[in-house]
C-alpha cells in the first residue's frame, strides 16, 4: 500500500496534521471540507480524491486487519514509515491510533450500507403440524425465522421481519 502523492506536498508539518484530520473526519463522519482553498500546497483537487481513496482502502484493511492481528496494523504503519519523513509518519500513526476504531466501524457501514438496516438479532423455530382442516397433508416441518433489524443512523427504529420456509426453501436460502 503506498502513500498518496499529496503527503509529500507539505512542508509544513502542522498543515500536513490539520490535512490527516480533515481527511479522517471526511472517512469517518462524511464531513467535506474545502481543502483546495484552506491548503495552498494542494494544487489540484486529484490529489485530494487520491488521498480520499487511500484513506477508504487503509480503513478497509484496517477493518480487515483488526479482526486478525492487531500487530498486522503496527507492521504496515512500520513499512509506511519508508515512504514519508519521520515526524510526518508520527502524526499519521498518532491520529490514525486515535481514530482507528472510528474508522474500522465506517468501513464496516460501507460493506453494509446497501440496505438503510443492519441484522442485530434472530429466532428461528422449528414448526411441525400435526393435523390441519386447511392442509390436506400435514406433517410436514416447517421453520419460521424471525429478523431483527435497526437502522444505522437511529437506534430506536427496530424492525422485525417474521417468515415461514419448507426444508426445500431453507436449502435455497442458505
């Protein structure tokens, strides 16, 4: 994974931290800043689009890699440190550091941003009818599975959705 070209641009360090926590902010909390007029280094907006991308990869492996190794993490910010000067990888390890979880929990909403509900829980029963005036041949199991679900952005809006398959239909849907 390498740097984006716009980390070398600075030559002020504090102007390359307030650029890392404008950009962090933009991964995690989706807050666009005019970064073409607030830093005069930066001369062209694909150098921010660059630096956008790269930060939404590295908190995908990031994601990635804290559900394996955690010292996986250390090893890349150490191979990062090749590309860049040494107080400029300090403050891109320490603010990284800081928002490392921010970051994990934004790349996990992007895997699952394709519905506005996330699974937070299930039941399942299995059900067997034993004689019906409705079924002509009962006796056949049956399993009703229950979902859970609540929105990303509002924690009180729950949903529950209730369903019945055969053992032919759950075989399809797993």
């Amino acid at each position: 994974m390498n740097l984006p070209q716009v980390f070398s641009v600075f030559t002020d360090n504090n102007q390359f931290e307030k650029f890392i926590e404008d950009l962090v902010a933009d991964c995690v909390h989706g807050i666009k800043l005019p970064y073409l007029s607030q830093f005069p280094e930066i001369n062209h907006y694909n150098l921010i689009v660059e630096a956008q991308q790269f930060m939404q990869q590295f908190s995908e492996y990031l994601l990635e890699m804290n559900n394996q190794n955690r010292e996986e993490v250390q090893r890349l910010l150490e191979k990062l440190k090749t590309q860049i000067d040494a107080e400029k990888h300090q403050i891109f390890t320490r603010i990284i550091t800081e928002n490392f979880k921010g970051m994990c929990k934004q790349a996990l909403y992007t895997h699952i941003a394709l519905s506005k509900y996330v699974l937070i829980d299930y039941n399942w029963n299995l059900n067997l009818t034993i004689s019906s005036n409705k079924i002509a041949k009962s006796q056949i199991p049956t399993i009703i599975v229950e979902l859970h679900l609540q929105t990303l952005d509002n924690i009180a809006n729950k949903k529950k959705i209730r369903f019945e398959m055969t053992k032919e239909e759950l075989e399809q849907f797993l």
